[in-house]
C-alpha cells in the first residue's frame, strides 16, 4: 500500500482535482461574461465527509451517459430573479455573470488550492520524518 494510498491523502487529492475543476468553470463564466442569456455556474460544494465515505464503501461509479457526470455535478447560480441582498445587477441581455463576483471566486479557488496542496505536502513530510532513520 503506497502512502498516497491513505484516505487522507485520496480525500485531499479529491479536494484538489475539484479546485482545478472549479477554475475551470470560473474562466467559463468569465469568458462568457458579455454573451447574451448566459447563466453562470458553479460546482457543488466539497465534503470531505462524502470524499471519505466514497473511499472506504468501495463502490465504482457506472457511467451509463456522457451527460452524466458533468451534468449531475454543474448547477445554474443565480438566475434572471437574483437576490437584491447581493448588490449586483442583471445585465439587460439576461446574463448572469458579474466579473466581480466571478474574480472574488476565482481568488478563494486559488487559495484553498494552495492551502490543501501544502497540507498534503506537510502530511507527506511528517511521514517521511517518522520512517527516516534520523527521526
């Protein structure tokens, strides 16, 4: 069993593809920023709970569709009735994209990517220390 084997680590490695699946569809949003009717889009949110319980049921996702797994993980954020609260306005055309938003997203994606990528570094650094002979 490989140390990266461990659920921890397939649990923060989960976390990290689902960051650079997010950027993803931030720059999607942001580059359709000005196209008529386009609504923008966002990933589920992340659980680690889930990420862990996946791992150790053991059970194989089946997909029966290539519309499945995209589809089943994308949700519209806002719509033409946006919440007041917010501050933002819809744009004439019916888009839903407000770069600052978008940009605010895009920076709070980057730096939990940072965050869980240092993590995984330092858990696989505590463990190289604990098997060194030095340790």
């Amino acid at each position: 069993m490989s140390i990266s084997d461990l659920p921890l680590f397939q649990a923060l490695k989960s976390k990290m593809q689902w960051h650079q699946s997010r950027q993803g569809v931030l720059a999607e949003n942001v580059a359709n920023s000005d196209t008529p009717g386009f609504r923008g889009k966002d990933l589920e949110d992340f659980s680690f709970d889930k990420a862990l319980a996946a791992r150790t049921v053991g059970l194989a996702t089946a997909r029966t569709s290539s519309a499945h797994i995209v589809g089943s993980m994308m949700r519209e954020t806002g719509g033409v009735e946006r919440d007041a609260a917010s501050g933002f306005e819809i744009t004439p055309d019916g888009n839903t994209v407000v770069l600052e938003e978008q940009m605010m997203k895009v920076t709070a994606n980057q730096m939990d990517y940072q965050t869980v990528a240092s993590l995984y570094q330092k858990g696989l650094g505590l463990i190289r220390t604990a098997l060194s002979r030095n340790g």
